[in-house]
C-alpha cells in the first residue's frame, strides 16, 4: 500500500512540474537582475531598442507574474512581456533586456 502511495505521488509530482510550462533561452549570457525591477511591457509599443532574451509558456491558473518576473531575472531581464494567450490556455511571455542607445 506504502508503495502504491508513492508512486501515486511521485506522478502528481511530475503531472504538477510538467503543466507548469517550460523556458526557452541560453544561459549565463546576462548577470540575473532584480525581480522586483522588472517591468511589465507591451512589444507592439515598445519604442527603444531592446533584445529578447528568451521565451515563457506558463500556466495562469498555477503561475503569478511574480513567477514569471523572477524566471526573467534569472536570465538577466530588465523586462517582460505582457502573456500572451495561446489556444491550449497557457500564456507566452518574453524577456527583454534594454539594448544601450
């Protein structure tokens, strides 16, 4: 029975990381920045240069955007995109570093 329990929660576990949604970009290029720093911008009216670092599919239901603020920290953000509605209910995100004038 002890087993049977384990295993049950082990797949919870991995059903529960996995729905969570994944990130896309190559590490180490940018020193992580302040989450707390990161803004919240729209790409179609962005007008300074800027760079996307990398991309992020998460679900709005277990992920806040403080979640998503930290994971483009990580990576080096100075911003992130508003989500993004895609058909199977998740959202797509970007990091976005400001390019020097």
């Amino acid at each position: 029975m002890k087993t049977n329990f384990k295993l049950l929660s082990a797949a919870c576990v991995a059903v529960v990381m996995t729905s969570c949604g994944g990130m896309n970009y190559s590490p180490g290029k940018y020193a992580p920045s302040n989450p707390e720093k990161i803004e919240v911008v729209s790409l179609e009216q962005l007008q300074r240069p800027y760079e996307i670092l990398g991309e992020y599919t998460g679900n709005p239901v277990l992920q806040s955007m403080r979640d998503w603020k930290q994971k483009a920290a990580e990576m080096g953000a100075d911003a992130v995109s508003i989500p993004e509605m895609l058909p199977n209910r998740y959202v797509k995100l970007y990091a976005i570093k400001w390019k020097e004038a």
